[in-house]
C-alpha cells in the first residue's frame, strides 16, 4: 500500500510540474518516468524548454510557485539560473529540466532511457 501512495504522489507531482510550466507557455513538454528500469537514480524527468533566458527563468520560477501553491512541495534545491540556459528543479522523485531550444537538442536527454515511458504534452495555443 505505501508503494502505491508513493506513485500516486509522484503522479500528482508530475501532473502539477506540468500545468505549473502550462500556465507561463512552456514548450515541448515531455515526462520521462524511468520507475521500471533496474538501477535508476530519479523516477522521473520533466523536460521543456523556454523561447529565451526570461522565459526559460519565468518557467522555472511558475513550476517552484505553482508546485508550493497547489500541493505545499518545494524542491529540494535549483541549479543553473545563473545563465538560465538550463535551469533544473530537484523535487526528489522528479526532477524538472527547463532548456533553451540549443541546449535540449544538445543533450537530448529524453532519448538517454529507450526503456522509459514517454509522455509528451502538446504545446497549448
């Protein structure tokens, strides 16, 4: 029974990261959810991308406001808004990559686990 609380939590987690990058326009929105490979470090991705520096930072910044607001989950830490190229959000079992376009197609990080489940989220108009 706690293994399936800590999915259902995980799940509500990912859905919010999701709207939470919905509500600035976040792009190409992908979740990876890695739970059923042997020898993974985080259960889940959430990767998108921003147009700009601003946006890449606006994005973070409504998935951090957004997440705290709706469910009371802060991240455990932040990385890479310095040059907002490449912010990450450390939520323990999910972790949130917000790239610049150049940067995504770089590291192509949703094509690292052939074996993960892969959502993708269309862009909103």
């Amino acid at each position: 029974m706690a293994k399936k609380k800590i999915l259902d939590e995980t799940a509500l987690l990912v859905d919010k990261i999701v709207e939470g990058i919905r509500e600035v326009k976040g792009e190409k929105i992908v979740a990876v959810d890695m739970s059923q490979i042997d020898n993974y470090v985080f259960r889940n991705f959430v990767i998108c991308q921003g147009r700009s520096n601003t946006h890449v930072t606006s994005i973070a910044d409504s998935v951090k406001d957004y997440v705290r607001e709706q469910i009371k989950v802060k991240p455990f830490g932040t990385d890479g808004y310095a040059n907002s190229q490449w912010i990450a959000l450390d939520y323990g079992e999910v972790i949130v990559h917000v790239f610049q376009p150049e940067l995504r197609d770089f590291y192509k990080l949703e094509d690292l686990w052939e074996d993960a489940v892969i959502t993708e989220y269309p862009d909103e108009l």
